[in-house]
C-alpha cells in the first residue's frame, strides 16, 4: 500500500520560498542554497507536513531553522577571525535597490530601508505585510510566543514610517 | 457602544493586517470613526503593506534556477544526488552482476564464496538506498508490525527489526532487496544527525558455516557482517569502525535473545 499521504507541492511554493530566503540572508546566491538546503529538508521530513495547512508557514518555519543554525555556525567561525561581531542590522545586506525590475525609485529604497531592520523585524514584516501570514503561523515560523511577533511587527513598521518621515497622522497626499 | 474602548497598536496592526475576528473588527472599525488621529495610523500601516508587495512582489515572478526546479520535484535532492553517484552506478552494476552470478552462481560460488561477496552487497544495497531522502525504504516504521511480518513472509523466516535506540538509532524503515539465491531484507535507522545504517539479512543456501564478526570495507562504506544459524547479517554504515561495532554487538545480541524465544 503506498503512502497516503501526498507529497507537498515545492514546486509552486518556490517563488515564495526564494523570497523568504533573500529578505533572511540578504544575498541573492545565499538565498539559492538556503532554498536548495530547505526543500532537501521538506523532502525528508514531508510526512510531517498537514496536509491541508499552511505550505509556506511549514516550509518557512524549516528554512527559518536552518537559517539560524547556519548563521550561529557561521558567526562561531567569524568570531575567532574577526572582532565586529557586533556589527549593525544592516550587515550582510546586499539585495541591489534596483532588484525590483521597477521604475520606481521608492520601492529600491524600500528594499534599502528593510536592510536596515534587525533581521527578526524584517522578518516578521515580510511575513505579515507581504504574504499575509497568520501572526499565529509567524510565532511558530520564528518559535516565538505571538506577542513577541506583535511587538516585532510594531517596531519594524514604527521604524519604517520614521525613515520616511512620514508623520503620524499625515493627511494623503494627491500626487500626479 | 465601543466609546471609551481602547485600542492598542496590536489592535491597529491586528486590523490594518485583517487578522482580526469579525466582531472584534467591528469594534475596531467602530472606535476609529470616532478617532481620526487612529485611523489615519491604520491607512499609513496599509499604504506601507502596499509599498512593500509593491516592493516585493516582482521577484515572485523570476525565472527559476533549473537547480531548484529539480530539487523540488525530484525524487533526491540535488546535494544527495551528486555525493552518491559513483555509488548508484556501482549498485547499477550490482544488479547486473546479481543477474549473472544468479545464472552463473554454481561456478561463482565455487570460486569466491558467500561471506566475499555478501559484505559488498550490503554496501552497495546501503549506498543506493541510504542516500534515497524520499524512499530509503518500502514500509515505513510507523508500520513496523507490518513491515516485519511481510518480510518474514517473503524470507520464509520469523524476522526481527532490533531497536538501536540506545545507540541513538531510530527505525526508518525497511525493504527487500535481491539476493543471490533468494531475497533479502534491509532494515534502514537513522540518528539525530541524519546519518543512516542498514542491516542486511539474507539466508541463501551456502550460508552454513558460520563466522565470527567480520569487518569490510567497500566503497567507503563500513560493513560488520557475520553469519549465524544459517542466516547473513551485515550492518553498513559511514561510521567509525569501533562505533559500528559496537551497534553490532546489540544487533547480535538482540537476535540471540529474540532467537532463543521463538524457539520451544
């Protein structure tokens, strides 16, 4: 009798996976192998997926871990080299403004601004505001209670709107 | 009916993500009418999600690397896929020799023996389904009932999985696989480092004589086989020599007892 279970489709979560990766490592081809490290994970560990629940927050959650993993590897090996470990949020981020394939000059700077996020508001902001994730499904993507989620997302937006300067209660703005 | 109700900025977020229950956003909606200043937070929260789909969203559209591809639709991921290579055509090779030495196997078995060939067997049998991420094994240990009663049914022979939990091993599964005469089993653990170990059980006709452990090397795949009660056993993993060892002295140990109670 074969499994009854069906495999989960990686093929169209893609796409989202290699973007969840970029906004993680901040680096197109570090991206690439995280994805490649991630589904090679989902493929051994599949019969743990739901089938019927979230894709992307499994998926995410796998590659959230083996991200961490990695980086805490990769920061124990860099700490005997080098002293700025304590380097700022934007270290590492190397996702080109222009990366949008857009004409429009605020959206590189949008990419720009994330950079400069710590990397678990950058996080909680892609997965809320980009793909609309549950705040429940983000908490367990990152292992975190979901009141940690909600003061993480509050801070990154709170930052944004500072970079922008955009006051508070700025009445819209008719452009054009 | 909502004055006076406060609103936290989890409530703003809450509502400008629309994560909220319907009622509770009902309330939310009721107090913002009353607070400009508040709703004007929800609308600059929802024009920055809208920038940043805007930002974000043209990269879903990308080309896909041809890696990726293949990695998410194929059945071993690209990285196992290269590392085992040299293996899998060597286990190709393997079955085409099981089907010569099978037609052949009155001469072969003169020249070379059982106990040379069956430790190479049980290497190359582990190479080729150890590095299978999807399917190292045919019915998986949440089965292990079935699984072992089916086995015994195509060996002809009550067969037992033995637990390695103590040497950190877990139960994946298992399989048959081809054998010179008749088939054989293969039992597939793994630990929490995702390295795998097999144990190969074959009863062919010229196993009669029975041996001590003995180790081998092929491949570079460890083998600790050894025959008892007319029976093959090999264990074959990519672990130290002492540390595979001493995972085959429970293996032994736990057929012996096993053994000595399906006797009368």
């Amino acid at each position: 009798m074969p499994d009854a279970l069906p495999d989960p489709d990686l093929v169209s979560a893609l796409p989202r996976l290699r973007r969840y990766a970029r906004v993680l490592t901040g680096d197109f081809s570090r991206a690439d192998d995280l994805v490649q490290d991630t589904l090679a994970r989902a493929w051994e560990k599949r019969r743990l997926w739901k089938a019927g629940s979230d894709l992307r927050a499994w998926l995410f959650t796998i590659m959230h871990n083996l991200y961490v993993n990695q980086r805490s590897l990769r920061r124990r090996e860099s700490a005997e080299t080098s002293l700025d470990a304590d380097h700022g949020p934007a270290a590492g981020w190397e996702i080109p403004t222009r990366a949008t394939q857009s004409d429009r000059i605020e959206l590189g700077e949008v990419l720009d601004q994330i950079g400069r996020l710590p990397g678990e508001q950058r996080e909680v902001l892609l997965l809320a505001a980009v793909e609309e994730l549950r705040y429940g499904d983000i908490a367990q993507v990152q292992g975190v209670p979901i009141g940690t989620v909600m003061s993480r997302l509050n801070r990154a937006r709170e930052k944004l709107r500072r970079m922008n300067a955009e006051p508070a209660a700025a009445p819209l703005k008719v452009v054009k | 009916m909502s004055a006076g109700l406060p609103l936290s900025d989890d409530d703003l977020n809450a509502y400008a993500d629309r994560q909220l229950s319907p009622e509770r956003a009902a309330q939310v909606e009721a107090r913002l009418a009353e607070e400009p200043a508040l709703a004007a937070r929800v609308a600059a929260i929802q024009r920055q999600n809208a920038t940043l789909r805007e930002a974000f969203d043209p990269w879903l559209a990308e080309a896909l690397p041809r890696e990726l591809i293949a990695s998410a639709t194929a059945r071993h991921s690209a990285r196992s896929r290269a590392r085992s290579w040299p293996l899998l055509a060597a286990a190709a090779s393997l079955v085409v020799g099981l089907a010569v030495g099978w037609l052949m196997r009155g001469e072969l078995l003169q020249r070379e023996g059982t106990p040379v060939t069956f430790p190479r067997q049980a290497a190359l049998t582990h190479a080729l389904y150890a590095a299978d991420v999807n399917r190292p094994v045919e019915i998986w240990a949440n089965e292990e009932e079935r699984l072992v009663r089916w086995l015994s049914k195509r060996l002809h022979f009550p067969l037992h999985a033995p637990n390695l939990n103590s040497a950190g091993f877990a139960l994946v599964g298992g399989r048959l696989v081809a054998g010179n005469e008749r088939p054989g089993a293969l039992f597939m653990y793994e630990n929490a480092d995702k390295q795998r170990i097999s144990l190969l059980v074959r009863k062919d006709a010229e196993a009669t004589r029975e041996t001590a452990f003995r180790y081998a090397q092929e491949d570079g795949v460890g083998v600790f086989y050894w025959i008892d009660d007319a029976c093959g056993y090999a264990l074959s993993g990519n672990l130290d020599k002492t540390q595979l060892l001493s995972i085959a002295r429970i293996v032994y140990g736990q057929l012996a007892v096993a053994e000595a109670a399906g006797k009368p």
